[in-house]
C-alpha cells in the first residue's frame, strides 16, 4: 500500500468505532490553519486548503466508503465553498502583505461597521433558512444544524479575509452546534477539533482584539494654515 493508499484507508478505532487517519490528518491542518490565522500569516490559507480536500471525503461517507456512514451534505459543501473562500483570503492576504512594509501581518484587525454586522446576520438568516430544505432534500444527516455550520462557517472565513474581529465569534457559534451533530455522527475527531477551536477561538478572539486596540488609526488629512501654505 502507497502512502496515497493508505491516507485514504488508513483507520484507528475509538471507543470501538473507526475513524479515519484522513479525519485525524484533515483536522491538523485546520488547527495549523487557525494558528498560523492567530498570528495574521498568510500561510494559514494554503494550509487549510488542504485540510479541506482531506475533511471533504470524511464527509461523504456513502460516496468514500467512511466507517461512520452517514452523508453530512453541509459539511462536505463548506469544505468546498472553503476551499474557495480560501483562494480568496490568499489573495486578499498576500495583496496587503506586499503593500506593507514586508515585517508587518498580512492584516490589521478591525472590528466590523454596524453595517458590515447587519449583513452577516442577514447573510447567516437567510443561508441558514435557505440551506436547510436543500440538505433536507439531498438526505443529509441533522440538515438544520448541518445547515447553520456550513453558513456560519463560510460566514467566519470571509469574515477573516476581511480582519473582522467579529470572525471568531461567528466560529465559537459554529463550533457549539457542531460538537453534539459530530458526537451523534460518530466523527470523533472531528468533535474533539471543535471543541479545542471553541477555546483557541477565544484565545483568538482576544489577541486580534489587542491588536485592533494597538493600531493607531490611520493619518488624518488636516488643512494646512495660512502660514504653511505660503512658507
């Protein structure tokens, strides 16, 4: 068996149940992700990028043949929609990087406008609304919740992109309906992960609050006086 084969075979057994090493494997590369977001580095979206392609087989369970067979549609989805966000956040990243000094974070944290805010809840109200009957439709397993987990997370990823300290938030409330769905669904790993990002996102939470304290706002624009205007 290759090392390809044996990623995607590859199982450990928990409280008597499998779990895949892709699962175990996937779930290190978000936490590795989170870390490297923690501290602004552009590194953290290439790195979930692949923690995302590993997590989306994990939930597919009838398509890739997972020991816990059951389809979490959601969860598949977000891996997906993540993988795209995260070409975003890249790029928005990797602009800002290279328009600053070079020695700064590829972004200043900043929290939301009262604007910004009204359309997350709006975007989160109708995704989740949306979502639901689609993954109802589909068969997936707890679509309500499954639901609000792959539009909170979308949510919290754009939010990042952005360097709203608004984005952990968003992910502690992903997190607390994520761990009893993946408890029920036997993804062991996976509701271990959550409940470790539910604590790191507060870590999280108030680092990028510190840092958005520790700017100094950006120079105002003040009229020369007379004086200075003909000196």
């Amino acid at each position: 068996m290759g090392p390809l084969g044996w990623l995607l075979d590859a199982q450990v057994h928990v409280a008597g149940s499998g779990v895949l090493v892709r699962e175990i494997v996937g779930n290190v590369f978000g936490l590795a992700s989170a870390l490297l977001g923690l501290r602004r580095l552009v590194w953290a979206w290439p790195v979930g990028m692949i923690g995302n392609a590993l997590l989306f087989t994990v939930f597919l369970g009838g398509v890739f043949a997972t020991p816990q067979a059951h389809d979490l549609y959601g969860q598949a989805g977000r891996q997906v929609f993540f993988f795209a966000v995260s070409v975003y956040g890249w790029w928005r990243w990797t602009r800002n990087r290279h328009s600053g000094t070079g020695e700064q974070p590829a972004v200043t944290p900043r929290w939301a406008t009262g604007r910004e805010r009204l359309g997350l809840l709006a975007a989160a109200a109708v995704g989740t609304a949306g979502g639901y009957p689609v993954l109802a439709a589909l068969g997936s397993w707890g679509p309500l919740p499954d639901a609000w987990i792959l539009v909170g997370s979308l949510l919290a990823t754009y939010g990042m992109a952005r360097g709203w300290v608004e984005f952990w938030l968003i992910w502690i409330a992903v997190d607390a309906v994520g761990v009893p769905l993946l408890l029920r669904g036997g993804f062991y790993p996976s509701a271990a992960m959550y409940l470790v990002y539910g604590a790191f996102c507060v870590w999280g939470m108030a680092a990028w609050w510190r840092a958005s304290r520790d700017t100094p706002p950006a120079p105002t624009s003040i009229p020369p006086t007379y004086s200075e205007a003909v000196a």
